[in-house]
C-alpha cells in the first residue's frame, strides 16, 4: 500500500510540569483510522521528541490535504454565476 500523509494533532497531560500542544506530519501505508495507522503516528512522535513525549496522547489524526490546484495558500476567487435556489411550491387554500 502507498505512503499516505497524514497530520497528528497531540498533547500532553494536564497534570504535566511541561504542557505541550501542538501536531506534527508523518506518513503510514496503514488503513486510516486503524490501530496500526495509530501505531506509526505514536512512532513518529517518540522519534521526533523523545522521552519527552512519552506521557503524550494523540488526540486526533487527519489526512493531509493536497496542493493541487491551489496558488500556494491563496484564497482563489470564483466569478460564475450564482446558483439560483429552487423555488418554494407554494400551498394553495381553495376557498
């Protein structure tokens, strides 16, 4: 199965002396949402931070979004037409 990019969001407990929130990218040829995609997220951390991170939790993973077709962050403007909205069936009350 090919690499995908994903995005883990972690933290540190509460209780810690040193609070640390924040996320980081790795890569997994696992299923999403499956343990072993969890697995290399919790690896990836340990790598990157060492003992430090030994305590922390990852709250959330996501796929990283690709690039393609946007202008390097840049918000791109859409100049078709409106859609126009279906008009609602009015009721008609026979007297």
């Amino acid at each position: 199965m090919p690499l995908v990019s994903y995005i883990a969001h972690y933290r540190s407990p509460d209780a810690s002396a040193k609070r640390a929130k924040g996320l980081f990218e790795f890569e997994s040829g696992a299923r999403f949402g499956s343990k072993a995609n969890a697995h290399d997220a919790r690896v990836r951390m340990l790598e990157l931070f060492g003992n430090d991170a030994l305590s922390w939790n990852i709250e959330k993973i996501e796929k990283k979004k690709s690039n393609d077709g946007m202008a390097d962050g840049q918000l791109e403007l859409d100049f078709r037409d409106p859609v126009k909205k279906p008009k609602r069936k009015q009721s008609r009350k026979y007297l």
